[in-house]
C-alpha cells in the first residue's frame, strides 16, 4: 500500500501546509471558544441532545460555524495528505520490519479516519441548518469519537 523509500523531502511540503492550515484553523475558531465552551467546535461534534446543542449554537454566529466546518473539510484533506506521508517516511525507513506493516495498517485508519471526519461535519451542517434528529446527533458524535480514537492511537504508535 505504502511505497518504499519515500524520501523525507516529499514529506516536507505536506508538513509546511499541516502547520500552516492547522494555524488558520485555531485562528478562526478562537471566537468559537469561550468560558461557556471552552473547547469550541468539540463542543459541537459531541452535543449529545438539543438542549446541549441549542446552548452552544446560541452563543456562536451562525455563519462563523458555517465557514469553520466549511475550513475544516479543506483541513480533512491536509492533515490526511501530512499523516499519510508521514506514515510512508516511516514505512520506507523501516522496510521489511513488522512495524513498516504497522504503518500500512495505520494509513488504512487514517483513511477511515478522514471518512469519519467527513460524515461528522456534515451532520454537524444538517443540525445547525435546523434538522434536529436525534440519530444526527449520535451519528456526530460516533464519527468524532472514532475520529479522534484513530488519530490518537496512531499518533502514540508513530
């Protein structure tokens, strides 16, 4: 899946626009945090019922949530591209190692990961546009928890 010898400079590009994207997302998110919610747009993507939801909508412009998760799908694509291509710099160091297949089994989370992610954002797009079901709040929330979940567990594999 992954390909060997992948040289450290083509992972440099993906990590210049990982930290670059990464600073523009916690730039324009701050005003989504507050002493009410102080984790921001987490607070959103595990809302587990209305009243939880309507509390955090109602100290948020609705438009700056909006360009927030409209943000956050370009940095689905960034951070997937940087933790790829850092998963295959460190593949290609290990090659034929077990833990180069480790790698190859965490670039498949990633992907599943990213999947997630997409599903999450769009269901937190359907509960702030008014559509309130309880299964687009579960569904929210099992997308981040399982989101979150792989990102950490690779993160402390790599």
């Amino acid at each position: 899946m992954l390909e060997n010898h992948y040289s450290a400079r083509k992972w440099l590009v993906p990590l210049v626009l990982f930290v670059f994207y990464t600073i523009i997302m916690q730039w324009q998110g701050a005003v989504l945090k507050s002493t009410s919610i102080p984790s921001g747009i987490i607070a959103l993507e595990f809302a587990n019922n209305f009243e939880q939801l309507h509390f955090i909508i109602s100290h948020w412009q609705k438009e700056t949530v909006i360009i927030n998760i409209a943000l956050d799908f370009g940095y689905i694509i960034i951070y997937t591209y940087f933790f790829i291509s850092l998963l295959k710099l460190l593949s290609g160091l290990l090659i034929k190692t077990k833990l180069s297949k480790l790698f190859n089994v965490l670039a498949i989370g990633f992907w599943l990961a990213t999947f997630c992610d997409l599903i999450e954002n769009c269901c937190m797009l359907l509960s702030i546009g008014g559509i309130e079901k309880d299964s687009i709040l579960y569904i929210t929330t099992i997308m981040a928890s399982f989101k979150f979940a792989v990102i950490l567990i690779s993160s402390v594999a790599m």
